[in-house]
C-alpha cells in the first residue's frame, strides 16, 4: 500500500495502527505489523478504513477490547487482519472485512473476483485481471 495512504490510516486510527516507524521503541519486540505495515494494495484502503472505524467505535462506545494490529497482509488472494484482543463482534466485523476482500479488486477498489493467474489467487476487477499495471 501506498506510504500516503498508510500514513492517512496511522493518523485516523493511531491505538489501532500504531504510531510512526520513528517513534517506535528500539527493544521492544516488533510485530509483523509494526516492521511491514500495510502488505496489501491500496485498492483495499476504504475497507480498512471502514473496518478500522467500527473497530474503534465499539471500543469507545462499548468498551469493547482495542484492537491493535498485529498483521495486515494479503493471503490467497484475501485480506487478512490479525490480532491478539478482540470480542466476538469485533472478530465479526474482520471476518466480514476479510470476505469482501474477495469481492474488492486489491489494485484499485472496483469490484472483482477472487482469481486464479499462473496458480497465484488474486482478487481483482476486469482491468487487472490480465496483470495489467495502470
Ligand atoms: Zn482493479
């Protein structure tokens, strides 16, 4: 994902993805998160966005856990969101995220389909379906 677009959702939500690279603490063990940010394309930053603010709704309105990130990548063609704390709605909200995944092309946004290239799972719209870069 675009450095821009990470840094819009570190900023948006800051106790879910962490502050700056910069202001890490040097001897604290790292999370894959925290060392690779965001490993997906940026065709799926509405959705994180969208999953990140009903995340921190609950907490703030329910007192439901904070949900810190742990992993953000893609897997199989899918979104995937990992962390350690989270209640049985918010583990819902991510399941739901991780599935519509399947439905966002992960290059731009429109919508796609989950796709097989060269045994490679991809989910992605018409235009990028063929590879093609913009
Ligand atoms: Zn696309």
């Amino acid at each position: 994902m675009r450095d821009e677009l990470q840094k819009s959702l570190r900023e948006r939500y800051p106790l879910i993805f962490g502050a700056a690279p910069a202001h890490r603490d040097p001897f604290k063990v790292l999370s894959p998160f925290q060392v690779w940010g965001f490993e997906c394309g940026d065709g799926w930053f509405d959705l994180l966005d969208a999953l990140a603010l009903n995340l921190q709704y609950a907490t703030k309105s329910t007192g439901a856990p904070q949900v810190v990130a742990a992993q953000v990548k893609e897997k199989f063609g899918c979104l995937r969101f990992y962390t350690d704390l989270a209640d049985a709605r918010q583990r819902a909200m991510i399941e739901l995220a991780e599935t519509m995944s399947g439905r966002i092309c992960e290059e731009c946004g429109n919508r796609g389909a989950l796709m097989s290239t060269n045994g490679w799972l991809m989910t992605c719209c018409p235009a990028h379906a063929a590879g093609g870069e913009e």
